[in-house]
C-alpha cells in the first residue's frame, strides 16, 4: 500500500485505515463480531495500519482492543483514540480507561475529540508525549461550523496530526485548514471520507466515467478515497466499515496512482453534474 510521512517524525503511515464508529460498537455479541475479526484479518493483511476509535463509541474500544489480541496483531497497528470529557483529572481517567481497552501500554496517537477542554487536555498530552505514554497527539473535528476553532488551536500548539471532515461532499477543509496543517507539519487525517454514505446515494445507479480506469479505480469507494488522498496534506482517510467486501474494496484505494490536482478537478466535476 502507498504510504505517507508523517511530518512530525518521518514515519511512514499507509494511507487507507480504519475508522470504528458505529461498526465497532457490538459488545460481547459474538455473531456481531465475527465480521469485524475479518475486517481487522484483512486490514492488516493489505498493509493497514490506523486503526481510530474514542470512548465516545460505545463499546468499540473494548471490541477492537480484545480482537487485535485475538488475531495477535496489534503490534503492527497504529492505534489512535481520543479523549473526550472536561477536566484534567477526568480526562486522565478517561484515557487510562482507554489504554486499558485497547490493551495497550503505549497508544500511538492520543486526540482530543472536537476540541472538548482542549485547553486542559493539550497539557496533559504534552506531558504524556514527554514521557513516552503517547508517541503522537492531536486534535479532531467533523463539521465545517469548528473550523475557526480549530484553525486558533492548531495555530496556537504544537500538534502532530488533525483529524478533519474531508470529502467530495465536504470540501471545506481545503480552504484554511488543509494548507494550515502542511504549513506547520502536521499530519491529517480525513474522517467521514463518504459523507456518512451521501456520496454513495448520490451515485447510485450511475457509471464510472471511462476515464476513471487511468487511476486503477474499481469502484465509487475508490473513486472517492483516491479524490482525497490526491491531497498532498492528507497523510490518511480513515472510512468505517464492519464488512470485509467493503474493506478489500477501500484498501484498493491505497494502491497505484493518486490524482494530480488537474485530475482531482476532473473527478470533482464529474460527480458534481451526476
């Protein structure tokens, strides 16, 4: 799979990973799990590597946390969550909560989740950071009505990675805050790659332009996915899925050719007059 630095360190991270709301969120119903144990066979069998969830999820980090130890894989992974409360004490017990579900003693990236107390949580993480409990931090939202929020706190620490909406349907990002994040190093995460599957519905029964064939795309899924990877500040795209068709499906978008901006112009009006 194609792969991105992140600016922070140089590390590389592979660009298609793995997003845990809503489908992770099973519980102990094992039947409900079985398709999520494929997901994460195949995730890492096709070079995946983040993996991001929150305590905001339900039970998702419980579930991801006891099927990485069960297909003993989580050492390969990148593991990424969130903290998401008010207080420092309370933001402390939330994550150690989380560390203990994701069965982790170092967790690769540690977020504040749409910027709840960011102010309190971004010391703690930096202490964190310090210390080697957290190798990566940093910041997250999904709505365009935060981005002033987020362009102040991105501008006023020093984060490793941002974690935005950024889609054909939501384009917004672009603007400020993707070029923001290239400006000062930070890596970029792309959440809601499908727009909560509005993408899809607005496709739905209509062909692939012919032309799509020139960038190996297969499908809508990889249509949409290689339109945000061809941003040269987004480091990765995290879509959601409890299927493994879909999976496979999505981790075609991490292999061969991205789109160049003439390209990505070409794709966005393509879908823009379906």
């Amino acid at each position: 799979m194609l792969s991105r630095p992140i600016p922070a360190s140089g590390e590389p991270l592979p660009v298609i990973g793995l997003g845990t709301w809503q489908v992770f969120d099973v519980g102990a119903d094992a039947a409900a799990r079985a398709p999520l144990r494929e997901v994460l066979k195949l995730f890492h069998a096709g070079g995946g590597r983040l993996v991001d969830s929150s305590p905001m999820y339900g039970s998702a980090e419980s579930v991801l946390g006891e099927l990485c130890a069960e297909l003993a894989i989580r050492e390969r992974l990148f593991i990424a969550t969130k903290v998401w409360t008010s207080g420092r004490a309370e933001g402390i017990g939330q994550m150690q909560t989380s560390f203990r579900r994701l069965r982790v003693s170092t967790m690769d990236l540690m977020q504040v989740h749409n910027l709840v107390d960011v102010a309190t949580h971004a010391g703690t993480l930096a202490e964190w950071k310090g210390a080697g409990r957290v190798r990566y931090i940093g910041i997250t939202h999904y709505t365009a009505s935060a981005y002033d929020e987020v362009e102040k706190w991105l501008k006023a620490v020093r984060w490793d990675f941002l974690q935005i909406n950024y889609s054909l349907a939501e384009r917004e990002a672009a603007r400020r805050l993707l070029p923001l994040a290239r400006e000062r190093g930070v890596a970029v995460i792309a959440n809601r790659p499908f727009a909560e599957g509005a993408l899809f519905r607005r496709v739905r029964g209509k062909p692939l332009p012919g032309w799509a064939a020139e960038l190996g795309i297969a499908s809508w899924a990889q249509y949409f996915l290689k339109w945000i990877l061809g941003h040269p500040a987004v480091t990765c795209a995290i879509p959601g899925t409890g299927r493994p068709d879909h999976m496979a499906d999505n981790l075609a978008a991490g292999h061969g050719s991205l789109p160049d901006e003439a390209m990505r112009r070409r794709m966005a009006e393509y879908v823009d007059a379906l």
